[in-house]
C-alpha cells in the first residue's frame, strides 16, 4: 500500500469513526485496527488527534468544493442549479 493510499485511508476511516463515534470516543488504536495498520505507521502519517481532525476537515471541503464546481458548470439555469444542489444533498 502507497504512503498516499496509506494516509487517504486512515483520513477516510477517521472521517466515518468521527462522525458515527464522536471525535472524542475514536481513538489513535481505533482507527488504525479499522485501517488494518501498525501503530507506527499510522504515527508516521499522524502525530496527534488534530492532525487527524484537520485532515479530515481539508478533505470535507474538498469535496464540497468538488460539489459546488460541478453545480456551477451543470446548472445553466436556476432550476437546474436547484435541480444539481437536491441531488447532491440526496
């Protein structure tokens, strides 16, 4: 597995664990086991809770910013912007 798969892995497990446990109920061991990593690895991608947190954060916009993108260049008109936005929320 590449450091970059690695790393999108752990911020992908993290986002989900967060989300469904809480940040404050996921931790470090949690994580890595949901990841199927070392220790050591996931400490060499992640030193703290927050670094994992800001991660997760920078890929969340990114992928809205990815969202608003695409509604702007698939919504020529205002009701297929509206249109795009419903169904990026369903």
């Amino acid at each position: 597995m590449s450091l970059r798969h690695t790393r999108e892995k752990i911020v992908d497990a993290a986002d989900m664990m967060f989300y469904q446990r809480g940040f404050d109920h996921t931790s470090f061991a949690d994580i890595s086991r949901h990841v199927q990593i070392s220790r050591g690895n996931f400490y060499y991608h992640f030193k703290t809770k927050d670094d994992i947190l800001n991660a997760v954060i920078m890929k969340r916009l990114a992928d809205r910013q990815r969202m608003m993108e695409a509604w702007e260049i698939e919504g020529q008109t205002p009701q297929a912007r509206i249109l795009h936005f419903i169904n990026i929320l369903l």
